[in-house]
C-alpha cells in the first residue's frame, strides 16, 4: 500500500459513511484505512460496517485533534493522509496528491490560509489570512502558511511533529498550525493546496456544499469561541517561535 487514510470518529457519526465511501472511489486505489474513534459515546453509534472494514482504534477519553497523528504513527505506508470529520474528498483527491508530488513536494492540504504580515494577527479573522482552496478554487498549487483540514505527507516528516510538541498540547485546535511549522523548522518542507480548479471538482479535496454545512454546525470547531481564541494563541505563539510566513520568504 502507498498511502494510509487516517480518519477521525468523534461525534459526527453521520458524516462517517460519506467519507468513508468517497475514500473508497478514489481513482487510485492503494491505499489502507485507520479510523480513530475518540471519545466513545454511548449515545453515538458510528456505522459497524464502516469500523469492522478499517483498522479501527477505539479510545473512551477525549485526546483531542493532536491525537489522530498518534495514530497516523501506525500506518505501514510512506504517506499518509489525515482527515477531518467533515471533508468529504473528491474521487480524484489522492490522484491529485501524487501528481502534485511531482513538482512541490511537501504537506498538501485541501484548504490553506496565506496570512498577512503583521503581528499578533488575529487568525481565523478574515482581515488577517487569504484562504486558498476549496473554498476558493486555485487554478494552480498554492504554497500557503498552513494547511487546514486534510494533511498528505511522508510519515517520516511526523518526527518533526512531536520533536516540536508543547508541554502541554491545546487537545482541540492548532494542530493544522503545529504540523506546517514543525515540518518546516525540521525538515525545510513547505506546505501547498494542489490545484481545485472551478471545473473538475473531482480533484478537490473537500466538497465545499458539505464542507460548508458541516463545517457550521454546533459540534464544529469553528463554532467554537474558545476554541478559537486558542487557534489565535497558537498561531502568535509559533510566529513568536521564529515561523517565517510565505509573505517573508522565497521559494
């Protein structure tokens, strides 16, 4: 197998079997499976069939988003590809991934913020990031500052992950920022949106009509104040580390 999907089960039991079916009508088929259910609930029942058909790590404590790189560390694949709850890739997704390889090798998520330059910038304010992809289309691969809810890469580069872990991880958000800056910082690796052009959605990472609707719903991360207090936090915190942006570099 070249590639292992990491998907996350936390309390979107509904979202599952979408996902799972779109994984299974990618256009390349090599790839494993390993399911994450966080946090079991009794009142969520997730789709057997679905579990029982992936490699499935069932845990009864909440270890938060930072958690499913823990269980990335299980794949037996060069590459893995983590994925949020509520994306819902396009058949041609993994596809679009190796053929992206080819030219920028490096994290390639289905969305990405380019941020402004400044300090104490207050992401996820609109005034303080450019967003790339799904939720835009971009004609061409787009090197951005952070890649947001699905993450391609080499599962060697998750050793940069860790070596840059905090004390004390936040659990619930600033994960998709630790991930762009720890591989950078160790390994030089930048992070890239493959091309979503407008008129094959086929290629897109992310549905935007779901991601949009499940991405405002009341157990969605983005709904969350708190949560997004703490994403600003994290993001000054790595700014603060020496995390040089796109708008502070050359390729």
């Amino acid at each position: 197998m070249s590639v292992t999907f990491v998907l996350s089960g936390f309390r979107r039991p509904h979202t599952l079997k979408e996902q799972y079916t779109a994984i299974k009508n990618q256009t390349v088929q090599d790839f494993e499976i390993i399911l994450w259910v966080n946090l079991v609930d009794q009142r969520i029942d997730f789709d057997k069939d679905v579990v029982n058909n992936c490699q499935s790590i069932i845990s009864n404590t909440d270890f938060g988003s930072w958690g499913r790189f823990v269980a990335a560390l299980n794949a037996r694949t060069k590459y893995i590809c983590v994925i949020d709850d509520d994306t819902i890739p396009g058949k041609k997704w993994l596809e679009n991934c190796f053929e992206t390889l080819k030219t920028h090798n490096g994290i390639l998520s289905t969305r990405g913020a380019l941020m402004n330059n400044g300090h104490d910038l207050k992401y996820p304010a609109p005034e303080s990031y450019k967003a790339v992809g799904w939720c835009s289309a971009n004609e061409e691969t787009t090197r951005v500052d952070m890649g947001c809810h699905s993450w391609f890469l080499e599962k060697t580069w998750l050793r940069g992950f860790f070596a840059e872990m905090p004390d004390v991880s936040p659990m619930r958000y600033g994960e998709d920022t630790h991930l762009s800056y720890a591989v950078k910082k160790h390994f030089d690796i930048n992070t890239y949106v493959p091309k979503h052009p407008k008129n094959d959605k086929d290629l897109w990472g992310s549905m935007p009509e779901t991601a949009t609707r499940y991405g405002e719903e009341p157990v969605a991360i983005s709904m969350d104040y708190h949560a997004n207090v703490g994403m600003n936090q994290y993001w000054n915190f790595v700014r603060q580390s020496g995390y040089h942006i796109v708008a502070e570099q050359k390729d």
